[in-house]
C-alpha cells in the first residue's frame, strides 16, 4: 500500500512531539501520568494507522472513525491533565476592558516589544529566550474603546501536550476575542512556525478564522438516529448518511437528530459533536520586517489575515491597528440626554462576541433595570433610514451611532402585566438588605 510522503510526515512529526511530551509530564501521581502516557501511545498508533492507510473513496469512512476516535482522546487528554493539575498554576488575569487580544507565538520574536509599543505598560525584553515567564496585560486605547492586551510567554512544538506552558497559555487564548500569532519575518523561509502554532491550538480546540458549522446535532432519549440535509453533501464520501452513522457509534450515540445547513466535512461534525470547540478571529503578525528582503515583504502580505511591521523601527504599527479593529468589530454608541449634545468622550462598546449589537444589549450595559422601563429610543447614524429615527429594543446598532433612550413613567410603569411581580421582588429584596432589630 503506498503513503504520500507530506502525509507521512506530518503524522511522524506529530509523534515526535507526543513522545517530547512524554518526557515533559513529570506532575502528578504515578497513576496519573501512566495514564496520559498510555492515551498519548494510541494517539500515535492512530495517528500512525492514518499515515499508512491510501486516502480514496473506498477509505473515507475508516479514516472518519479513525478522526473520531482520535477526537476522543484528545479529549480525553486534555480533561486528564486539568482534573490531575500538571498543568501547574494557571495565569489568573481578569477581564477588563471592552475586548481581550492574546499575543501568542515562539520565545524571542518580538511580543514583549509589540506589548511595551501599543501600551504604556513595560514588559522585560531580552536578547535569550523565555524572558516572560507569565502573563503580563496592558492597555490599549484603540479609537475610544479600552483593549486589554496579553503578553503571554512563549510556546514550542508539543505545547497543547504539556510542554513548558503551553496549556495554560492556549486556555487565556479562549477566553480573548482576537489571537495575534506573532512570527518572526527572518525565519520565515527556515522554520516553519506558523504551521506549528495553528496545529497545537487546533489541538485544544481552537478554530481560527473559521465560522461555526451549521449543523444541528440534538441528542434523544430514544428513536434512534435521525438524519436530514438541506443541501448536497459533497464532502462526507459516497454515503453521507452511513458516514455520519459510523462517526456517531465511535462517539456510542445510538439515538440524535443531525441536520445539515451546509456542505461540511466529518471534523467540522466531530466539532459539532464535542461541543467544546472556540471560534475565534486570528491575525498573522510578521515582525522584522526591517531585516528582511522588500520581495520577501512583499510575498507575506500578500497572504490572508497577515500583517507586516517591525518594531524597533515601528512600522506600519498603524496598520495593525486598523486591523485588529476590524477583526474585533467594536461598535461605539454615543448616548445623549434629551436636550443636550451627545457624550462623545465614554461610548457605549458593543461587540457580537459579547451579547450582541441591539439597543436592549446598549441599554444592558447601561443599566441593568433600563431595559424593563424601556419605551422607545431616538436613533441617529448609519443605521437607521433617516435621523432621529423611532426605534425598539431589537433595532441593531452601528458603529458611532448616537443613542437617546426614553424610559416609561411611572404611570406606564403600572400599566404592565409583571409590574405587580417586580413590585413584589424589589420589596422582597429591599427587605432581605434591612438589619433585624435588636431585642
């Protein structure tokens, strides 16, 4: 049987960065690291069992249960090294501001310098490797909104496995609304970096620049397996409906409802199946490029979600911000006073990752009771037909849209179905805060 030699290597490689792995689990007990040896000796027998066997027709729904049941032990793996703790303390950083960036790449190309350039904060820059050793956050002022960025320390190869710290590092990373992965532009045609970090954060659930699939996927008590599409399925073999069978038996679901909204391939159903997978926007950040060839320039940004700069030299540091402002898609909302001028200094930030872009989340972040005395709201900007305009709590907002909320009196208020029952809990709550009397 032949092997395609790029296929073959892949999966030698990712062997060697499981045995790597091997070396670096020393928490724990001895129980608990016989048994992530144990999980990570059948990934690379699967892993191997792929390599060997030819991709046709005729082998499409082995290698489907082959990726579920690889799925599953990474799975698996990941949850054994939270419960048993080897990954170690965690970095606990809270969130602020109006969106989170994580800086993420290998030791020594340039994240503690991009952090100490954008934010007023200071963080240890070296010639060695490794010079951050924790999560370090700043503050960014882009066009009005606060952005808390994340100088995390660097990761290798084997990283989503337990090397150095890579967990903890890929955790922050799915809790950010934007991944910088930063890179170095000298090492580009030598080292091939990027296509290492996109692998361990794929391993550990992160899906850059990707959309959610849509696929429906509803597990039953009984009835057993139902499936439907909407559209022709191109991409799960000759069979669809035998090859999405076999994925869920490995899974030992026997009774769901699959429905397909779009042509999808079986890892966007083993996504859909695990459940724990994060969606999240990515730009590629190529550093020095002042040490580098215009041609080799030229050449990396012509490649998708990629931005040059450099630095030391600072730049096209502009640039970059322009696009993490698109790729975050902040939306700023100036509320105003009736009779007044708007309050163009403290916008209200809206993002999709974070509620969503109507005036009811506007009017959340406000006030958490606006939304219940909401009447109507007076609209000027690009969202509307003409300016003021009527509008309701579902009406969707634009970027640097002016906002005017008109809340119901106190007369409207009583003319409400649940006004007696927010009466009630406003007094039963006003009344669990008053102190006993003393007797």
């Amino acid at each position: 049987m032949t092997v395609r030699r790029d296929q073959r290597t892949t999966y030698v490689a990712s062997a060697k960065s499981n045995k790597v792995a091997k070396d670096a689990i020393i928490g724990g007990g001895t129980a608990e690291i016989a048994a992530r040896m144990g999980i990570l000796e059948k990934i690379a027998e699967i892993e191997l069992e792929m390599a060997r066997t030819q991709r046709n027709k005729a082998t499409e729904k082995s290698f489907a249960a082959l990726k579920s049941r690889l799925a599953m032990l990474r799975t698996q793996l990941l949850e054994a090294n939270s419960s048993s703790g080897a990954a170690g303390e965690g970095f606990n950083v809270k969130k602020t501001g109006d969106a989170r960036i994580a800086l993420i790449g290998f030791p020594s190309v340039g994240k503690s310098t991009l952090l100490s350039t954008l934010t007023e904060t200071k963080s240890a820059v070296a010639a060695y490797e490794f010079t951050t050793l924790t999560c370090i956050p700043g503050v960014l002022k882009l066009n009005g909104a606060s952005v808390q960025l994340l100088d995390l320390p660097g990761i290798i190869e084997g990283a989503a496995n337990g090397v150095g710290r890579g967990r903890e590092v890929c955790a922050v990373a799915k809790s950010c609304d934007l991944v910088m992965v930063v890179l170095d532009a000298t090492q580009e045609g030598q080292k091939n970096h990027k296509s290492i970090l996109e692998q361990e954060l794929r391993t550990v659930g992160l899906r850059l620049n990707e959309e959610p699939p849509q696929i429906a996927f509803r597990k039953k008590a009984t009835g057993g397996v139902m499936f439907t599409s909407t559209v022709p399925l191109t991409r799960l073999g000759d069979d669809p409906k035998d090859t999405v069978f076999r994925v869920l038996k490995e899974y030992k679901i026997h009774n769901a409802e699959v429905l397909f909204r779009e042509d999808c391939d079986v890892d966007q159903l083993i996504d859909v199946i695990e459940g724990n997978r994060h969606y999240v926007k990515c730009i590629y950040v190529y550093n020095k490029i002042d040490q580098v060839s215009i041609e080799l320039v030229d050449e990396l940004a012509r490649r998708p979600h990629t931005v040059c700069i450099a630095c030391h030299s600072k730049l096209n540091l502009d640039g970059l911000l322009h696009a993490a402002w698109r790729y975050l898609g902040l939306v700023r909302v100036y509320t105003r006073k009736r009779g007044e001028k708007p309050d163009l200094d403290e916008p209200v930030v809206l993002t999709q990752a974070r509620g969503g872009l109507t005036i009811k989340n506007a009017c959340a972040q406000i006030h958490k009771d606006l939304a219940n005395n909401f009447k109507f709201a007076m609209v000027w900007g690009a969202s509307v037909r003409f300016s003021p305009q009527r509008c309701g709590l579902e009406h969707v907002l634009h970027d640097e849209d002016v906002l005017q909320i008109v809340i119901k009196t106190a007369k409207e208020e009583k003319k409400d179905k649940d006004y007696g029952a927010r009466a009630q809990a406003h007094w039963e709550k006003l009344k669990a805060k008053k102190k006993p009397l003393k007797t």
